[in-house]
C-alpha cells in the first residue's frame, strides 16, 4: 500500500522562498558571466542550482508498504527497510520533534531529510515532509527512522 507524504506549510513556504531567491542568484550569475565573461561570477549561481537539485532528488515522495519492506520513494531511488528489521514502530505526538536539531540534512526546503538529533529521542534519520505527526521505527542497531504519512494510524496498522 502506498502512503502520500505531503507537505506541510513550513515546508511549502520555505521551498517557494529559496526557489524564488536561487532563481534571482542564477538569473543575476548568468547576467553576470555574460556581461562579464568571467567564470568566477557564475560559480556561486552553480553552486546554488547543484544544492538545489540535490535537495530535491533525494526529498521524500511518498511511502510504500510491500514485499516484507517500508519503502521510501525519491526521485533518486528508493530506502527500503526491511520489516523482519523493524522492533518497533510508534505514533509521535504532536510536537514531540520539537526542538530536533539537524546534525547533517536538510531541514524544510522540499522536506526535512537527514540525520537529526532529540534529547529526549537521541540520533534519528529522517524521511519526513512535516512535524506535526510522525511515525517513528526502530530498526535493527537501535536505528530510528522518522517518517510522516498522511494517514499516521493506518500506516502503523499495515505494518
């Protein structure tokens, strides 16, 4: 079964903002090395397309369950977790994620991805497109994965 992973409104105004403010930088870079000639004025307008792009490829699409895995949906591929893996799985309150700090990953442009730590949670990975309500799985080592369906409960059923 495949479960949506739609944005919340942090996440959509934070993805309008830096697109419309990378769009400016690579308009004025370009308008820059054209006038200019100079390789050195269009690198920043570069660097910010490839950080970019990354961002997106590897933001969350949706999430499947299937064939004895979780599978999180990329535009870059796929993270499956295999079920026989997974020792636990819970509902987050709302505001439970409050005050997560992000060690390495992206925190709310096209979603929040990556590693991230919680006093009260420790380390996690997350594959999340909002806060409000998340799923969090416990797999093998003690690895926690945040996830955030739009149907929270009956993710946590099929599984």
């Amino acid at each position: 079964m495949i479960f949506k992973a739609t944005p919340d409104r942090l996440v959509r105004t934070v993805t309008t903002t830096i697109t419309i403010g990378f769009l400016i930088l690579i308009v004025i870079g370009l308008g820059a090395f054209i006038v200019k000639g100079t390789i050195v004025l269009f690198m920043p307008a570069f660097i910010v397309a490839l950080v970019y792009l990354f961002s997106y490829l590897y933001h969350p699409v949706n999430y499947e369950i299937s064939n004895g895995q979780v599978i999180i949906h990329r535009p870059a591929g796929r993270v499956a977790i295999e079920i026989d893996t997974i020792q636990s799985c819970e509902l987050l309150e709302n505001g439970r994620l409050k005050y997560s700090i992000r060690t390495f990953g992206v925190g709310g442009l096209f979603g929040y991805y990556g590693k991230f730590y919680h006093t009260g949670i420790g380390a996690m990975i997350w594959y999340a497109t909002r806060c409000d309500r998340a799923v969090m799985i416990i797999a093998g080592n003690q690895k926690k994965i945040i996830l955030t369906p739009d149907q929270p409960e009956e993710f946590i059923r099929q599984l």
